[in-house]
C-alpha cells in the first residue's frame, strides 16, 4: 500500500455536488492498494499513520502523534499512487490491484482506523471525487509498505 499523508487544518471530499467526507485538524490520506497487498499491509500502514509524531508539541516540536491530539482522518482512494511513469506518456497502473480487491482493502483501512478509536471520514471508491485541503505546515509524508514488508 502507498499513502500521501498530509497534516491538515481541514480538509473534504465532496463526489458531484454532495460531501463525502469532511474533518477539521488531523490527516488527509490519499491512499493506493498494491495488487499484492493484503491484511498485514493494511494494519501496518494504519498503525505507522496514526502514531507518526508529525504534529507540534506546547514547544512547537513535532512529538505528537494524531492518536495525541484527537484528531480525525479523512481516507480518500487514490490508485493513481500505482501509476507507472517510466516509460512512454501515458502511466500504465498493471500493479495496481484490481477495483473489488482494492475496494476491499480500501474499506478494511477505514474499519481499522475506526477500531483504533480515530474519527474516520471518507471518499466514494470509485468516484471521481474534489478534494479540498488546507495543508497544515506544510508537512507531507509518503509512505509504502512495500519498504517495509
């Protein structure tokens, strides 16, 4: 799995005309399923996002973690993440994992985030959604299980 993860002040999807999913302080994650990936994959990026220490402390160090601060995550999918840009102009997603896999694992990343007692808001898998953000910081994190696994 590959997630952009971005501090933010707010953010929120919003498919056609109708919200989604909206959070004030906490991640926005932009998040793309690997055609090898599975359970493992899922838990470890969960875990690793919520304890990332990516948020200031009373002395403006970053020490605190979104599980710290009580903020909220919002989960967006993105299989783009996968895209394959090496050769030629157009990026070719062969490993990317197929839409009812993806869909899937996708769903289970939003359940394990709601199990760790984070607030979870969402996109529409599938859909061709507008995402608004203010990114907080800046601070920008990519992150991949596959550097882990």
């Amino acid at each position: 799995m590959r997630a952009v993860v971005q501090r933010v002040s707010e953010a929120s999807v919003t498919v056609n005309t109708e919200i989604t999913g909206k959070i004030g302080p906490g991640l926005l994650v932009l998040l793309g399923v690997h055609r090898d990936d599975g359970e493992n994959e899922v838990k470890w990026l969960v875990d690793k996002i919520i304890h990332l220490r990516i948020f200031e402390d009373e002395a403006e160090k970053m020490n605190l973690s979104l599980l710290d601060t009580g903020g909220a995550m919002l989960i967006v999918s993105q299989f783009t993440l996968y895209g394959d840009c090496r050769k030629g102009r157009r990026p070719g997603y062969s490993t990317a994992a197929p839409p009812d896999k993806a869909d899937a694992l996708y769903q289970q990343f939003i359940n394990e985030v709601k199990k760790r007692n984070v607030t979870a808001a969402c996109g529409k898998f599938q859909a061709h959604m507008a995402v608004n953000l203010v990114n907080d910081g800046p601070v920008t994190l990519l992150l991949d299980s596959s550097k882990h696994f």
